[in-house]
C-alpha cells in the first residue's frame, strides 16, 4: 500500500447557499507549495512558498449544525487529470472568534470517502486549519496523509 502525505495552501470564496439550516458552497484553488519550519535563537518561524505546476480545486458545501460547529463534505481536484478524492467531515468541525476581530478561524478533519484517477479506492484523513474574512474570503491550510491500494 503506497501512502501520499501532502500539504496546500487553498485561497478562494464561501458564500451562503441556504439559510435554513444554514449552508454555504466554498470554491478554492491551491497550488503546491514548499513549507519550511525553523527554530531557533528568535524562536519558531514558518513560511509557504508556491511551486509550479499545475494547481488544485476545492469544492465544498458547509451546513452548520449549532453556532460554531458544522459538517461538510466536497471535493479536492489536483490538477488536470481527474485526480480526484472525495471527503466528508469526521464528527464536526469549529468555527469561532479569531485574535485577528476581522476574520473567524476554525478547523476540521475530514476522511476520504473515496477518489477518482489516482486516488481510485483511497483512504486517509484530511486536517484543515482556516481564516474566513468578513467578505467570505477564504485561506485554508491542508495536511493530508492518503493511503492508495
């Protein structure tokens, strides 16, 4: 069994879609990217850096279950191929206040459900840690571990 750890940076958009139950539709693209973690006399220090190549697309739809907690399912899309894996929210995700009073910040985990291409009967989860603005602005930071049969 062949294992896949990947991290992304997604930018993008969710809006609301229905307000009964409340649910909103998120549309994120994502390159590769390099991250690079020091640690030193200053403390800790973190930095993304694009690669080229092709780019990833994330859809989603968010419906929200209490005043900070919601489930949600979608779709990441990694370049032109029909790489695709398909996801769905394990127990329920967070979103609340942020230091930063301009944006909320939440964070779930979410386990494929399935894929497409090379990700045809994968498994694995999903970690995502995100900042929605007050436009609906959208960054949202990945770390995957995908296991391919």
């Amino acid at each position: 069994m062949r294992q896949i750890a990947y991290a992304m940076q997604f930018r993008g958009k969710a809006a609301p879609v229905s307000q009964s139950p409340m649910t909103l539709k998120a549309s994120l693209r994502g390159s590769g990217c390099k991250i690079t973690t020091q640690i030193g006399d200053a403390g800790v220090s973190g930095a993304l850096e694009a690669l080229s190549g092709d780019s990833a697309s994330f859809e989603s739809e968010v419906m929200f279950t209490g005043d900070s907690s919601f489930k949600e399912s979608g779709t990441i899309t990694f370049g032109s191929k029909g790489d695709r894996l398909s996801f769905s929210t394990l127990g329920e995700g967070y979103l609340g206040a942020c230091a930063d009073p301009k944006l909320k910040h939440g964070s779930v985990t979410w386990k494929v459900d399935g894929g497409e291409g090379q990700f045809e009967r994968a498994s694995g989860l999903i970690t995502s840690n995100f900042l929605v603005g007050e436009t609906g602005d959208v960054i949202d930071h990945h770390f995957a571990v995908i296991f391919l049969k």
